[in-house]
C-alpha cells in the first residue's frame, strides 16, 4: 500500500512526458491571422474567420481537413499546407460554394413559404457523407467498379458507420434493387444478395418474394415455393405470390 502511494508522482512524471510532445505539437498551430490563397470566400477574412466554415465542411461532409488539404490524418496540423491547391477535393469545394450561391440566388425569387427563408447549405446535400448519394447508388457503384463481394461489404460498412444518422435510408429497397439489377446476369449473386435481404429485413414481405424470384430463375423449384409461401404469409394480398406459388405447384407436380 505504502509503495504504491510513493510510486505515484513518479507515474504522473512518466506520463506527462510521454504524453506532452504529441498534443503540444498540435496545439502548435493555429489559424493564420492572414490566409495566402482564398478565391470565393471573402479574402479580406482573418483565418480566424475561417474556422467555423472550416470545421462546417468537415462536419457536414463528414470528413476530417485531409479530405481536401495536402495533408496527414492523425499528423499534426502544422505539417499540413492549407494554401496549396493539390488536393482536387478543394477546388471541388470551391465550386460547390460558387453552385450554392447560384442557388440561393434563385431561392431569393421565390416567396418563401414559412416565416423564413429555408437556404441551403452543403448539410442539405451531403447530410454527413462525402458524395450525397443513396445507399442504391453506392452499392450499384461498388457492384459496378469491383464486384458483388466489395458491393455486399460497403453495405455492411456504410450500415456500420451510418446507421441511425440519417445520411443513408437503410430501408428494404436498396439491397432489394441492386439485386434485380443483378439478376439477369448473375443468379447466384442475386440470391446471396436477396439473402441478406432476408436477414436484415425479415418482416418485409417484398423481399422474401424477391428472393423466390430469384430462386425460380436458378430452376430451385422448392426454394422457391418455400419463399413466396413466406411472402404471402406476411402479405396475404400478395396476388403475385399467390400466382407463381399455383405455376410452381402445378410445374411441381408435373415432375
Ligand atoms: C470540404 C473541403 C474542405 C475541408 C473538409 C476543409 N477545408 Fe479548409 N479550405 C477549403 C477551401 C475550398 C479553401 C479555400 C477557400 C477559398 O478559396 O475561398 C480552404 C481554405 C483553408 C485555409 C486558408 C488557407 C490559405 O491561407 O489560403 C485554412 C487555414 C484551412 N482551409 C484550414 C482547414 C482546416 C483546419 C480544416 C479541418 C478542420 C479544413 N480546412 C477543412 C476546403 C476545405
Ligand atoms: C445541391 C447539392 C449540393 C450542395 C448544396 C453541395 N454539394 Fe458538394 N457535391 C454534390 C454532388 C452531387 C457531388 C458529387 C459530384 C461528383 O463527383 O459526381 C458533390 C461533391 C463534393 C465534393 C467532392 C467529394 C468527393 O469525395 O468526390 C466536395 C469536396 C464537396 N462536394 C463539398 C461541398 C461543400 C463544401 C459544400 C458546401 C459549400 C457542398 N459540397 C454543397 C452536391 C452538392
């Protein structure tokens, strides 16, 4: 007990050392009083003037500054260079701010209909992510640049990184559209696609019929069965089902 009150300062000694360099380091720098290189922003601003616009973009976007600066994440600020232009996300940017106060501009002509006007702003767009895009088109996307593997990964990444935030509606659809846009080239990828489906959305009666789909084009006559008689269990109106539940039991016991 004694030597462990004794080692304490010791410890905190330790600590401080260890610990100081990093975050010193970081606090080492700070927004410049003049910038070098604005061209859409009002350049008479102080770069103090900058950092609620700055953190803004990097929040909305959901971005750390490296996205558009030259730059390390996780490497202290001061060996970023925040006046070059190398980075392409950056003039990205600048045309972004060019496009909404085209946009605003044309706002301004429209009486508004609350006590306010309702402006955009880059959250109105992105919503938390880089490329405001739905959840359909980044698994499309991945589908399109890579395969079904990397498509079905992002959807569990984006669901990982993003759910519950508003930035991706992780609704029935999206699993259930990249899988009909697959279907007619690949079954076996449509199926592993639709399952998942199944498995995030089990109360969905759309699915469990899009799956059946999919397992009567790959000749699996039971599987098939099986999945529009869950469908129509969960949707009994589900006049498709009822349909192709009588051809496969009449093809059924045609065998
Ligand atoms: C979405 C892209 C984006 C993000 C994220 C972003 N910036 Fe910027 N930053 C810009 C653009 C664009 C300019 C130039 C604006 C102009 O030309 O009017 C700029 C300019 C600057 C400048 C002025 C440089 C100069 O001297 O000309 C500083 C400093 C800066 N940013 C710091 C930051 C910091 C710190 C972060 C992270 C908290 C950050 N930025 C995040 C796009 C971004
Ligand atoms: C009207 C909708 C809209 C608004 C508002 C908007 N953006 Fe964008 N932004 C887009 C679209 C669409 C793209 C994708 C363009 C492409 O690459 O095909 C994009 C792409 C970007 C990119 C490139 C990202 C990447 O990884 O390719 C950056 C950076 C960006 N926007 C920053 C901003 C900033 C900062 C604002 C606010 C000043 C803003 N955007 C406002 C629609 C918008």
């Amino acid at each position: 007990m004694i030597q462990r009150v004794l080692a304490l300062p010791g410890t905190v000694v330790l600590l401080t050392l260890v610990l100081s360099p990093p975050s010193q380091a970081q606090e080492q720098w700070s927004w410049p009083e003049k910038t070098q290189n604005i061209q859409v922003l009002p350049k008479e601003w102080p770069g103090t003037r900058l950092q609620p616009v700055m953190t803004g973009f990097a929040r909305t976007l959901g971005v750390r500054c490296a996205h558009c600066h030259v730059g390390e994440q996780g490497q202290p600020l001061s060996s970023y260079d925040f006046a070059s232009d190398e980075n392409p996300n950056k003039d990205r940017a600048r045309e972004m701010l060019k496009m909404l106060r085209m946009i605003n501009g044309q706002l301004a002509k429209i009486e508004p209909s609350g006590d306010q006007r309702v402006n955009m702003w880059c959250h109105t767009c992105h919503n938390g992510k880089p490329r405001p895009m739905t959840l359909g088109e980044e698994l499309s996307e991945a589908y399109r640049l890579h395969d079904i593997t990397t498509a079905l990964a992002k959807y569990k990444d984006l669901k990982e990184n993003y759910y519950g935030m508003g930035s991706y509606r992780f609704d029935d659809m999206a699993l259930n559209d990249l899988g009909y846009q697959i279907l007619k080239d690949d079954v076996e990828a449509a199926i592993s696609i639709f399952k998942l489906s199944t498995d995030e959305f089990p109360e969905s009666w759309n699915v469990w019929d899009s799956l059946a789909e999919a397992y009567m084009k790959a000749g699996q006559t039971q599987l098939a069965i099986a999945n529009y008689r869950k469908s129509l269990e969960l949707n009994p109106s589900n006049t498709n089902a009822a349909n192709m539940l009588k051809k496969l039991q009449a093809k059924n016991a045609d065998e």
